[in-house]
C-alpha cells in the first residue's frame, strides 16, 4: 500500500512530468500578469472624467525687490533689481508647477519653497493643492510672497485613495497642464518641481531657455542617490536610475523642463494616474526623441535639484569601479566622483548595489555598456 502510493508519487514526479508542470504554471502566471496590466491600463483610460479644478486666484503682478541678482548665462542679459526691467520681461518665462497636499509641514515646505521663487525672475508660480476647497491660508501665503501666482485646487478622484501605490500629485499636475492649456499659453518654460525639493538658483537660468524638453541630474533619488542623463560628446545617450523598470524615460519628475511652445504641438499630452510611471508617460505623449534632449548642469555633471524629504537615508555604495567609469567616456566619471565627495553616495568595485545603465526601456550592467 505504502510502497504503491510511493512509486505513484515518484511517477508523478518524473521529470518531464515536472517540466510540463511547471511550464504551464508559468504560462498560468503569464496570462494572470498580462490580464492584470490589462485592467490597470483600463482604470487609467477611464479617468478623464473624475478631475475637478478650481481655480482659487490668479494673480500676475510682481511686487518683488531682488536681493540676489543671477546672471543670464545664455542672453546675457544684465539684470536689474526690479522685475518691471524690460530687460527681464525678454527672458522666457517660467511656468513652475508645485503639487501640494494638506499635512504637518505643508506651510513650512511652501514657505521654504516660495522664498526660494522669490530670487527667480520672470516667474509664473502655479500651485494646484490636492484639497476638495480653497485654502485661504495657502492665498495669504502666496500674496505675501509678492510674486506671480495660480492658486488651484485639484482633488485626486476618489477611486485612487485606496490604491496600493498611491499617484500622488497626479491630479494636480493635470490640473496644472489643463490651466495651461485653457489660458492658450505657448510662449515659456514648463517644469515640476515638488514642495520639499530643494533648487539651487542656477537650475532657472539654465531651464529657462529650453527649445522642447532638457534634462539635467537630481540627487537623493532611489538606491544611487542619484538619476542622471548618461552623456556623451554632449549628447543624452541612456540613463542611470536605479530604477528602470523597463521605462523608456527612467527620469525623475524634476530632471526635466518643456518648452510650452513644443508642448502645444501634442495636445494629447498627459500624465497618467500611474504610480511610478507618471514621467514616462508624460515624455512619452510629448513624442520626445533621445536625440533632441538638451543637456542642462554642466553636461549633466553637477546638480542642481534634490529631492529632498523628511527622512534620514544611510549615503548608498554604488557598485562601479573607478576604471569602469572612466572607460565609460561619459559624464559619470565627473558627477560621481563629485557626489562622493559631497557624501551623497560612494561607489567602490568591490561592494554594494548594482550599477544599471537604461536605454530604449532595456537595461544592461554598468560595466558592460562601459566597454
Ligand atoms: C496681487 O498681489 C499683489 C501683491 O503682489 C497685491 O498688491 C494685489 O492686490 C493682488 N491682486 C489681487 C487682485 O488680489
Ligand atoms: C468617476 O466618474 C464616473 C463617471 O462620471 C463615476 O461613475 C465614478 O463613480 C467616479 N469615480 C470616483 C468619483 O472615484
Ligand atoms: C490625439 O488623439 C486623437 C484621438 O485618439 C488622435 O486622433 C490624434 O491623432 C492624436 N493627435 C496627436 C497629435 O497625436
């Protein structure tokens, strides 16, 4: 009895029997992840619908004295310490659009933020608050600042509260691109940039003059501490970003800036309710062209925007070797050994987190590609 349920079992066992099995679990797992894509990519065609903006205020007079005065790298342009100078009306503007949501430090990060747009000439700054009213407080805020200003107010729909991974600041940002696009306006410079990240000045002189999208590194991202362009003879030609996730643009959401006239040639452009997707997606409804990015930062090599947070993160070792970048030819060698530097991030050829390099939405090691 016992030895005949044995043999059975081993029978069943047999390998060709276990290789069947396994291949149709697999085929079985295949078609239950292709499925779930499918119903995911559904919910976020349906959503058009479910956004609501409000408009709070708008408000484009500029009252500010400029204590710091920034050079105008490209036009040259000598600047004057009020924003009435027609020299400063010459430069393109900048449409800067910050997500915000009601919390604990929403005052103090806008604060922060807002005293920084302040040195920043030419400046649209757009707010969209992810709250179902108008918050007076966040208007008295704004006003004090003296500088141009939308204030919007752009709830997530319902349906994504209860997402595993929630797209944060998605409602917003579409909330933002709708205003720009209902007011018809084609002449500036579009970026993102998040309440709690921290902008050094030069960022603006350089995006300001963005002819259809540029890209430039942003530090304190994922497990580098860093995503960057990867550059080469001045050309964008991959990326580093720990996380490639098969994204043709595994860029953060504050490495790049669009020029509003390039924009207004994709009227389909959007970003979806997409956690984790939500720049390749946008890059990828602009029809952007690897060939046609424009380099920002010095070639990429310094940094200019971090992604700064409310939370301590240990600096990360990043596994590359000294010779590997170097053979890389490209920016890398300078931004890291910079990064290392500051204390932001190490790298070493004997230890730690795997160093990837993306393009085309495939990934390959470090070393490889170096070669
Ligand atoms: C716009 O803001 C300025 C201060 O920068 C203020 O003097 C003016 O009254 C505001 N306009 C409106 C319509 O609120
Ligand atoms: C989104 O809109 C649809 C149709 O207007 C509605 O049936 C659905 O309940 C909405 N979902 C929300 C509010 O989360
Ligand atoms: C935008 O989408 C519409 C409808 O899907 C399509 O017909 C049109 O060609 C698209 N336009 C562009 C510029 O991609």
């Amino acid at each position: 009895m016992i030895f005949s349920s044995i043999s059975k079992l081993l029978h069943i066992c047999h390998p060709r029997k276990l290789f069947i099995m396994l291949l149709c679990l697999g085929l079985m797992l295949y078609l239950y992840a292709t499925y779930a894509t499918d119903q995911i990519d559904k919910e976020f065609a349906s959503v058009i619908e479910n956004d609501t903006l409000t408009v709070c205020k708008e408000n484009f007079s500029d009252k500010r004295q400029f204590v710091y005065v920034p050079q105008d790298p490209v036009s040259n342009i000598v600047t004057s310490t009020t924003q009435t100078s027609s020299h400063v009306e010459k430069l393109p503007k900048i449409y800067f659009v910050t997500p915000t949501y009601p919390r604990r430090e929403q005052m103090a990060e806008l604060t922060r933020l807002g005293q920084t747009l302040m040195h920043v000439q030419n400046i649209v700054w757009i707010v969209a608050d992810d709250s179902e009213s108008c918050n007076p407080r966040l208007d008295t805020l704004l006003s004090n600042l003296g500088l141009p200003y939308i204030h919007l107010s752009s709830p997530m729909p319902f349906m994504y509260k209860s997402h595993k991974s929630i797209p944060r600041g998605v409602s917003n940002r579409r909330a933002a691109l709708s205003w720009i696009k209902s007011n018809k306006i084609t002449d500036g410079v579009l970026y993102f940039g998040d309440d709690d990240n921290t902008f050094d000045l030069r960022l603006f002189s350089e995006i300001r003059h963005t002819q259809k999208v540029s890209m430039f590194p942003v530090g304190l991202i994922g497990d580098y501490s860093i995503s960057s362009p990867i550059i080469k003879n001045n050309k964008v030609v991959a990326f580093f970003d720990s996380w490639p996730a098969k994204r043709t643009w595994p860029v953060d959401m504050a490495g790049f800036a669009v020029n509003l006239g390039y924009l207004a040639k994709y009227p389909n452009a959007t970003m979806p309710y997409k956690a984790g997707y939500e720049e390749d997606a946008f890059l990828k409804s602009i029809g952007l062209k690897i060939n046609e990015i424009e380099p920002l930062a010095l070639g990429c090599t310094e940094v200019y925007v971090w992604h700064t947070q409310t939370t301590k993160t240990k600096a990360p070792l990043i596994k590359v070797a000294k010779d590997t970048l170097k053979n890389s030819k490209s920016n890398l060698m300078l931004l890291l050994t910079t990064l290392s530097e500051m204390g932001v991030n190490h790298f070493s050829g004997s230890g730690g987190v795997k160093a990837i390099v993306s393009r085309d939405g495939k990934s390959k090691s470090l070393i490889s590609w170096a070669h």
